[in-house]
C-alpha cells in the first residue's frame, strides 16, 4: 500500500469514529505529500459560440435590459460548462455559463469572450471538485483544459456561421 493511501486511510477512521466523514475533512488533518497521485475523475467540456453580426445598444437606465438600438459590428457570446463524466445527462445540453463581447473585429471579440467563459467554467469546476472530494485539478492539468478550451472556442467562433457547439471529453 502507497504511503498516501495509508494516510487518507487512517485519517478517514478518524473522521468516521468523530462522526463527521468527510473526505476533504480528512485532506486537510492529513496531506498528501504529492498530488500526482491525486485522482482526477473523467470530465467533459462542453460549449458554445454564437456570433450576432451587429451590436445592440442597451438602455443603462433600465439595468441593461431594453435594446434602444444597433450599429454594426460583431457580438460574441462565448458560452461553457465542465461537467463529470458521471453526471453527463444522457440528451441535451447542460446549463451554461457565458460571457459577451461586443466589438467591431470577429478576433477581438471572439478571444475575451472564449477565454472568460473558459477561465470561469475550469475554475468553478476545479473548485467543486477540490470542495467534494479533497483533490482539485493538479496546475499542469488545468492549463491544459484552459487552453483547449480556449483554442477550440476560439477557432469555432472565426469560423463562418452563425453558432457552433463543441465538446471536448478529458481523461487524465
């Protein structure tokens, strides 16, 4: 048996003879002394794009809800969701997070829209996981998600069309 496993063992009987077992509980008493051997369950990205070709004018007085007008430029609503393979709903799209950019250039409105609807869908995700279960998303791997995400929105958004959907499944 792995050193590690002893100690998440050991403090687990802990938690369960004080009768509150929770295993991230048990991380904090005993810390692994490395986290490449921390397991990382199998997750999927899934996402959105949709471009508006022109920029709607929103009335501030109303809290943004009332269009008074559009001009022309681009709209990128850039919209992700990381969720475990375990409770991947077998028909549908999830619930989605999303972020808008408007601008006069596909590019610049594209990256910051793909790249905030990236960034917060990875952080929300690592932090459930690192609240749920005690281990969170080593460095390397979320940099890794972070960036496919972001690449693949990205080229999907610069593509012609209207709206395009991915999904990108992960297996560490």
């Amino acid at each position: 048996m792995g050193e590690t496993f002893k100690k998440s063992f050991v403090a687990f009987s802990l938690c369960v003879a004080m009768s509150s077992c929770d295993i991230a509980r048990a991380r904090e008493l005993f810390p692994s002394s490395s986290s490449s051997d921390d397991p990382i369950e199998p997750f999927t990205v899934f996402g959105t794009i949709e471009k508006l070709f022109e920029v709607r004018v929103m009335d501030d007085a109303n809290g943004g809800t009332k269009i008074i007008g559009r001009k022309r430029g681009i709209t990128a609503k850039a919209c992700t969701n990381v969720i475990p393979a375990s409770r991947i709903p077998a028909r549908g799209w999830p619930e989605v997070v999303g972020e808008i950019k408007e601008t006069k250039d596909m590019l610049r409105a594209c990256a910051p829209a793909c790249s905030k609807s990236c960034g917060r869908a990875v952080g929300e995700y690592a932090n459930a996981q690192e609240r749920g279960t005690g281990f969170g998303l080593p460095k390397e791997a979320r940099q890794k998600v972070l960036k496919s995400c972001t690449v693949t929105c990205g080229k999907d958004c610069e593509r012609a069309g209207k709206s395009y959907s991915y999904e990108i499944p992960f297996r560490f």
